[in-house]
C-alpha cells in the first residue's frame, strides 16, 4: 500500500499516541478518583517525547492537579473524547459528566457564529437546542451537584461554546468563548436591580507585554442587574488580582475594562417550555502560535482545523493590568489549582452561585461546578465529578 508523507506522518503520530495515551506511573488523587500520576506521565511524555519528534516544543507542560482536568488536557490536544483518554488509563465509567460542544466556526453554515451579544429568544433557542450542557442540582451549601442529564431534580444547565464575534469574512477562526447558564428553576423575572444576583468564576489570562507569557487570575464577576436603558453588564463588577501585585482589585463596568460581557435573558429552552432566567457571558480567547503552539501545528491530529492568527483577548489599559499586554481566557485545562501532591483542593475552574429560589432578596447558592478545556480544533470540553468522587470546591 502507497502512502503519502502526510498519511505516514499521522500512522505514525496514532501509533505513538496510543502509547501516551496509557501512560505509566501511579498516583491515587481525589476529584473523579482513579490514577492522577499515569495522567500527568502521559502529559510529560506528550510533551517531552511525543511532540518534539514532529517538531513542536510546547512552552510548558501541564500538570493536572486533578483526575478530571487531566482527563480534559489530554482529549483537548489529542482530539478524542473524554470518555477514551479514562478508558485508556482504566479510570472507571460513572465518576463524571461530560459534555462537548464544536466551535461556531469552523461548524457550519449553521448555526451562524454568534455576532450580537446577548442573544435573545429565537438565537439562544437554536443554539441552546444544538448544544450538549452540564446538569446540576443547586445546592447550599455547595459545591453544586453534577448530575446526568437525565436527573429528574436537574435545575441548572451549563453551556460552553467558543465562537467567532463578527461575520466570517476573513478568518474562521474561535475568537471568544461563550457561557451559558439555565436556570430553569427563576421564572420570575423580577430580580432586583443594583443587588448582586450571581456570582461567577472565570479563569482569565493576562497575556505578558512581550507576548511570551501567562499570568492567571482567578475573576468572580459579580452579576447584578443594571437600571433600565443601561448596557445589561454595566452594573455588574469582576474581582481579581488584573495587575499581579499581590492584591485584588474590583473594576467596574466589565465589558469596558477587561472585555468581558454579562447579561440575563428570560426566554424558554428545550428544557423548560417556561419563560426563565439564562445567564450569558462572553470571554475574548486568548490563543497565540507563541503560548498555545499545539493550536497551530497540531501533528497527532487527524482533523483538518488549526489556528492561523494570534487571539490575543481583549487589550485593556496598562493602568488596569499592570504589565501587562491583554486579557482573556485561555484553552488549557490546567495549570489550575495547587500543584499536584499538595494536599490542598484545586477549585473548580467555572463556578456560579445564581438567584436562590424564586422570589426576591435570597443569596444565591451553589448552581454550577465545572472544569473545562477547549481543544486544538476550536470545540469546548466540558466536565465535572459527580459528587461521590469529587473533592474540588469553588473559590467562592
């Protein structure tokens, strides 16, 4: 049988692969249960080994503090399921939810890309009803409970899917990361204005001046709901250390200072016929050929997607970040978290308190506990451990 270079190249990257797919090593870690250290040996060996016999030299190389995150670092890279990276490193079926969700490029023609922000009833309908969400059982106290979707007593739905912000005229390329919250349960759409309604985690990334760099911060945007005639993210807040100096800063006005947009929308879904609240959020990416090199070249992929331009997110001023260049999030399960062996819990990376019950002036409690990663070719992986195999808690 002929072969081109290129259908050798790949028999070559699956026959490697299937080697760092089983891993070697052992380590029994909590979140999901099964073997962190075969994860995080397979992770050096992808990274050390692996990819640097097609030429590519990852800055750094992950090293999950959890079962789960490492499970969705390797099937971002890898472009395999969730459910394969467990299978092939004998972690037991049941520990976790999953769910993915292709990018808005390159999937198409439809589902248009989102370009207008927040979506209102028949654009959130048609993407709600062609997307995979998370279910929960909100809980005080939390974290939330990750459950099948099946599950009668499921009350929170939670959507993540990255999509190009503007028509398609030029790139096809993922340029924001798109979170979506259903609250099935608050159909009453009287929520107090000025309050904090929700609270909501978001792993962000200060992309150093020079472009070669990361810095995390962890961010709780506090949702609440402007006056009428304001923009719907105008009153809301994020809390975060932006300009690395040791000590939070609030900003307000989210969407003018670090990019990030928030609004509430009543309208029905598939899950409920019933008006009820969806919280939205839009994050810009921030994906570089220098950062996230994998993005760009990916060679143990059989799927014909990469990167062409830097997403850099959202250049705010230096005064809010320090030294740094701009913000956004990034596609990397981890590093998230204390490091591996610590014996401190990792918080999940995607958190939400929303409006508890369905009246007015009760806190919000626990609605949402997630990790996520996005993959090499756009689509956002989402999971989290269902609770008797869970030990993550949410920063807040």
């Amino acid at each position: 049988m002929n072969l081109s270079g290129r259908s050798f190249t790949f028999h070559l990257a699956r026959a490697v692969t299937a080697l760092w797919l089983c891993g070697t090593g052992a380590a029994v870690a909590g979140d999901g249960g099964g073997d962190l250290g075969t994860l995080n040996s397979a992770l050096l060996t992808l990274c050390n080994t692996t990819l640097p016999m097609f030429g590519v030299t990852v800055p750094f190389c992950p090293q999950a503090p959890t079962v789960t995150q490492g499970i969705l670092q390797l099937a971002a890279w890898n472009l395999v399921p969730n459910e394969m990276i467990g299978a092939t490193n004998s972690i037991p079926l049941g520990q976790r939810v999953n769910a993915g969700n292709p990018s808005i490029p390159p999937v198409g023609p439809t589902p248009q890309p989102i370009t207008t922000f927040p979506l209102q009833s028949a654009a959130l309908s048609t993407l709600l009803e062609n997307s995979v969400p998370l279910a929960f059982i909100s809980s005080s106290p939390g974290p939330a409970k990750a459950t099948q979707l099946s599950d009668p007593a499921a009350d929170i739905f939670f959507y993540a899917v990255a999509s190009l912000s503007s028509p398609p005229s030029q790139s096809v390329q993922p340029d924001t990361l798109y979170l979506f919250y259903d609250d099935t349960a608050r159909t009453n759409a009287n929520l107090p204005q000025g309050q904090i309604v929700a609270n909501i985690s978001l792993p962000l990334s200060v992309l150093s001046s020079d472009g070669t760099s990361e810095r995390l911060v962890s961010t709780t945007l506090q949702f609440r709901v402007p006056t009428a005639g304001k923009l719907p993210c105008s009153a809301s807040s994020v809390v975060g250390d932006f300009k690395g100096m040791g000590t939070a800063q609030t900003l307000t006005d989210p969407k003018a200072n670090i990019g990030v947009d928030c609004a509430v929308v009543f309208a029905s879904s598939r899950l409920s016929t019933k008006s009820h609240a969806i919280f939205e959020v839009a994050i810009p990416l921030v994906v570089t050929d220098t950062t996230d090199p994998l993005y760009f070249s990916n060679p143990i992929s059989n799927v014909s997607f990469s990167f062409t331009t830097d997403e850099i997110g959202f250049a705010s001023g230096s005064n809010i970040l320090g030294s740094g260049k701009s913000i956004g999030i990034g596609p990397a399960a981890v590093p998230l978290g204390p490091p591996p062996g610590t014996g401190m819990a990792a918080a999940y990376a995607l958190c939400a308190n929303l409006p508890g019950g369905n009246g007015n002036g009760q806190a919000p409690v626990p609605a949402v506990a997630a990790y996520y990663a996005i993959s090499t070719a756009g689509e956002t992986l989402l999971s989290a451990a269902v609770p008797s195999a869970s030990t993550s808690v949410c920063p807040f």
